[in-house]
C-alpha cells in the first residue's frame, strides 16, 4: 500500500510558492515539515537560497498550529521575532562556513553560536 503525503501547501497560510521554496530545500511534503519543525525547516529554506521574511515565518509556524497568520500578535509575536532572528544567524552562519556551516542545526550548534557572540 503507497504511503499518501500531503503537499507542503495543505498547511494552513503556504501556498503554490512556500511549496516550491521548502521543495528547493528538500522539504517535499507537510508531514515532513511538520516533523523538522518551523525553526528547522525554515533554516533548510534558508539556507536553500531563499531571503528571510518574518512574516512568512510566523505565517508558517501559526499555520502549522492550524491559526491564521494574522493570529499572531502580541508577545507571542515578539518571542517568534526573537526564534526568526536566530535562525537568521545561523543561516549566515552556514553560509559564511561559521558553527552552523558543518551541517550542525541541533540547539548545541545554536548555543556554540550564542557563546560566539557573547550572549551566553
């Protein structure tokens, strides 16, 4: 019996495009974004090329909750500002060969990063 996988774009608030930008990482389907998670999949999708976009971001993490994208408000919003901006980190990190450009995506990688740069 074949296996049925969702395409990435039956999750609530991704379309045709977030579709083709999770492909382009190797993402194929919505289950196995659901199983890298928001921070992980989004980090594959940008280090696939793509330019960062908060709101895209947070459309995709409410969507996977099955909310709306304009859900998100408040400090809700501010703590996934704070999630947005270190996978950016760690996409340049990638890019750039840093602590992350060994393939290393665990939370080790990302507190080896936060040492880096003196916040922890």
């Amino acid at each position: 019996m074949a296996v049925h996988l969702d395409p990435v774009s039956s999750i609530p608030n991704l379309g045709p495009a977030s579709q083709e930008g999770f492909a382009a990482a190797g993402i194929h389907s919505a289950q196995a974004l659901r199983a890298l998670g928001p921070d992980e999949a989004y980090l594959a999708y940008l280090c696939a090329g793509h330019r960062p976009h908060f709101i895209f971001y947070y459309a995709m993490v409410m969507g996977l909750q099955g909310r709306a994208w304009n859900d998100c408000k408040g400090a809700e919003k501010d703590g996934l500002r704070v999630r947005f901006d270190a996978i950016k980190a760690r996409a340049v990190a990638a890019q750039k060969g840093g602590a992350y450009g060994k393939g290393r995506t665990d939370s080790a990688a990302l507190e080896a990063f936060f040492n880096e740069i003196g916040l922890i």
